[in-house]
C-alpha cells in the first residue's frame, strides 16, 4: 500500500500539510517549552527550553510508536517552481536512515503550493515518502531537527529552500496515527483509535493549553 491509497482509506480527505489536526475529529494539539522563552538577556538562546521541547517530543513520539511498527516518514519540501532549480540537500533522509540502502525506495510527488500568497502558483509542494519502521532511522536526532525550525544556530537541521522549512509528518500505519512537529512550539496527533488518544490526552494533560481543551475533549468525548 502507497501513501495515497492509505490516507484515502484511514484518513479521507485529510491533507498532510501542517494544521493536520483541524482537518481530523479526533486529535490532540500540544504546545511544547512550557513557560520557558526561547531567548534570553542579549538574544541569548535559552537552552533550558530546547531540552524540554526535545525531551516533550520524544516522549509523546515513544508514547505513540513503537520499534517495529510500520509507519509513511513524509516530508513536504516547498520551492518556487523556476527560481529555485539548483538541487538542495534534503537532510531528512540520508542523514537519518541507518541504512542507507533505503534512500533507493523513497517516492516523490508534486503537488500545488498549499498555502495562500497572492502568487502561489510560483510554487510547489514536493512530498517525499518512505515506507520504513521506527528503527530504521535515528529518532531524537530527526525530532529534534523538526523543532529547530526557526533557530539556525541550533543543529540538526533539514536543509530546504528558503521559500520555507520542510514539514515532516510521521505515519504511523501499525496503529493509524499521524504525529506532526510543526516547530518548538507545539505538535499535532491525529487518530482513529479515540481510546488511544484519550490516555494520551490524560496522561499529558499539562501539555495543553486551556484554549484548545474545548475542541479536543468535544472530539474525544470527554464533554459527555
């Protein structure tokens, strides 16, 4: 089964481009770095955040995936169509496989840029998708790597054009899950095991703000 074929029969009609979690019932938005600011006095990066958002990620990410489930490691790359011809290094793939041997059955497709700006049509989306377990690639370095977004000074780092940041969305086909870091200050999760996604909400209840607690709990059933 591709990646098409899946989302159309798990999740139909749901896009994997960021806000994943309004285009599905049952999900989770969770905002990472607790109270801590991302700087310091004289712009000073503030490590102390990044280590929680590191430790927050992995934790939610254990939570939800284990060694040999299978799962889609998809990564959205955006660019403008003819300004940006030269190839750029995507580092989502070849410097966190293990195996090298598997950058050999990565898919790529194109798709419209999926964002509003008055000339999009100058842009595109390219996804890239691999059918892979959690074990084949080294899970901190790749999460924290999502949540260095906007910092460049932080490493790793995904690479990209400068029209944005690519999006990694992890896919968990074992247990029908998707998990979406959108930078250091939050992550979406998606499911259609609404069991799975109340203990989850519960056991990190702390991690979400008030404001968002209405929606996801209508969502779970826990208004009733």
């Amino acid at each position: 089964m591709n990646l098409k074929d899946y989302l159309s029969d798990k999740f139909p009609n749901v896009e994997l481009i960021p806000s994943v979690y309004y285009q599905w019932d049952f999900g989770i938005h969770f905002s990472l770095g607790g109270n801590i600011y991302q700087f310091k006095k004289h712009d000073e990066l503030n490590f102390d955040r990044f280590r929680l958002v590191y430790k927050q990620t992995s934790t939610i990410f254990n939570e939800l995936f284990e060694e040999d489930d299978d799962l889609f490691l998809v990564t959205n790359l955006y660019k403008h169509k003819t300004k940006e011809k030269r190839i750029k290094k995507l580092n989502v793939y070849k410097r966190f496989l293990k195996n090298k041997n598997d950058l050999n059955k990565i898919q790529v497709k194109s798709f419209p840029y999926p964002f509003e700006m008055d000339d999009a049509e100058e842009y595109e989306m390219q996804q890239f998708s691999l059918k892979c377990k959690r074990k084949d690639f080294n899970v901190h370095q790749l999460l924290k790597a999502a949540c260095n977004e906007d910092f460049p000074p932080l490493n790793p780092r995904f690479g990209g054009y400068s029209i944005g940041y690519p999006d990694v969305f992890f896919v968990n086909v074992t247990k029908d899950i998707i998990f979406f870091i959108y930078d250091d200050r939050g992550c979406e999760v998606v499911a259609r095991n609404v069991e799975r996604l109340r203990l989850l909400y519960k056991k990190y209840f702390d991690w979400v703000e008030d404001v968002d607690r209405n929606r996801i709990e209508n969502g779970l059933g826990l208004n009733k």
